[in-house]
C-alpha cells in the first residue's frame, strides 16, 4: 500500500481494538486508585521539649530579664556593657557578679609601674624631711617675706611598691 499513517485509521477493526486497549488501560488506573495501599508507611515525628545546646550565653538588660527566662542548665546572662554576669540554674537560682576587665602587663610595663610607686613614695618622704628639719623657732623675719601656701603637698601610698613576678610554669 502507501504507506500513510492515516489510511489504517479508516480501518473499523484496528480503531476497536485501540480503543479497546484504552478502555482496558484506565480500568487497570481505576483499580490501582480504589485499592489500599500495600505497604503502609511508618510515621514518627521528634518533639524537642528542651534545647540540646548545654552551653549557651544570653544577654540581659536587669535581673528582672534573667529571672523571667527559663533555663534548663546553667546558663550565663551578661548586661549589655559587659560588667554584670548573672548565673541562672535550672531551679531558678541566681547568682550574680560583677566584671572587670584584666589588663596583661608585660614586664616593661611592671617596672613603669614600680619606678613610678617609688618615685612618688620618694616623694612623700621628702616632703616628710622637710617638715621635720631642724629650724630655729626663733628666725629673723624682718627682710623676707612669708608664703603661707603649701609648696608640695605629703603623698600617701597605700599600695606597697614591691612587684613579686610570678612565674608561670608550663601547663602539663
């Protein structure tokens, strides 16, 4: 014949038996829908109750902010300036302290710093001398004449002025 495509769609036969086919195709769709399903899946779902982070930092504004937040482990809160810390436990327990930022000095900065406690405790004990020199109470005062402000004032130290360094040993 010639070969065209169409000239079989005229035929009464093969058009039955693809529509046939079809109809026999969405039966077999038909049943698969309406049929439960083999194999039923298992379904679990997770619930996290509690955060799994043991170690976690929170920032507050007062201790009023730390006691409304509910922690399950111990949990720093820090004020935002940094100088505050608030502990909170999980029974609701609060300790609070106070920050102060530490300063590492390296050794030049030590000896500074002891020259200077030297030099002003040197200070005070001139101005000690020379309160306590020999001076005749009895002194012509006819050609000088008399200040009566203080020329240094007695500096008092509290701290001592000796550095002990401390070594640090190796870590093991």
């Amino acid at each position: 014949m010639y070969n065209a495509p169409y000239i079989n769609a005229y035929n009464p036969q093969i058009v039955k038996d693809r529509i046939d086919s079809q109809i026999a195709q969405l039966q077999q769709m038909k049943e698969q829908l309406n049929q439960p399903m083999q194999q039923p899946t298992n379904l679990t779902q997770n619930f996290q109750l509690a955060p799994n982070t043991n170690y976690t930092m929170k920032f507050a504004n007062t201790i009023d902010d730390v006691i409304k937040e509910n922690v399950y482990v111990d949990t720093p809160f820090f004020s935002k300036d940094m100088t505050i810390m608030w502990i909170k436990n999980a029974k609701g327990d609060i300790k609070t302290y106070e920050l102060n930022e530490i300063v590492p000095k390296d050794e030049k900065d030590m000896q500074i710093e002891l020259l200077q406690n030297q030099i002003n405790e040197l200070k005070g004990m001139i101005n000690n001398v020379s309160n306590d020199t020999n001076v005749n109470a009895k002194q012509d005062t006819a050609n000088t004449t008399i200040n009566d402000e203080p020329i240094r004032e007695e500096f008092k130290n509290e701290k001592s002025t000796s550095i002990s360094k401390v070594s640090r040993g190796k870590k093991e």
